[in-house]
C-alpha cells in the first residue's frame, strides 16, 4: 500500500517544468551592497541571523546568510 497525500497530490503534473524543478534553477541575486549588519541575532544548523538596516531607506530588516553544505 503506497502512502499518497490528500491534498495537492498531484500539484507537480499541473505546473510547468519551471516551477518544480530546481536542478535548472539559475537565482539571479540583487544588489547586496544596500545593507548593513548592525548585529547577529542568532544561528541555526544551517544559517546565522542578524538585524540589519537598509541604507538606501533606513529600514530595519533581517539578514539570514545560508552556511555553505
């Protein structure tokens, strides 16, 4: 007896290829140089948290920098 999921089973037949296929996935990052880090709030398994501002608006926000795997 195979498990099967009762909801959005079968979500990936009805999206393109695009949407569910990350090995073809090319991230195109913007602009970094807008942010200061102003403190480190915390860290995870696999990320570090810190409080930064934004300085083109002065806007407080979170930074997650992911650690290499």
């Amino acid at each position: 007896l195979r498990n099967r999921a009762r909801v959005y089973c079968d979500v990936n037949q009805h999206r393109p290829r695009e949407y569910w296929n990350y090995e073809n996935l090319t991230v195109q990052w913007g602009d970094q140089d807008d942010y200061e880090i102003v403190r480190k709030l915390g860290r995870g398994k696999y990320s570090e948290v810190f409080e930064g501002v934004n300085l083109a608006n002065n806007e407080r926000c979170v930074v997650k920098i992911l650690k290499p795997v």
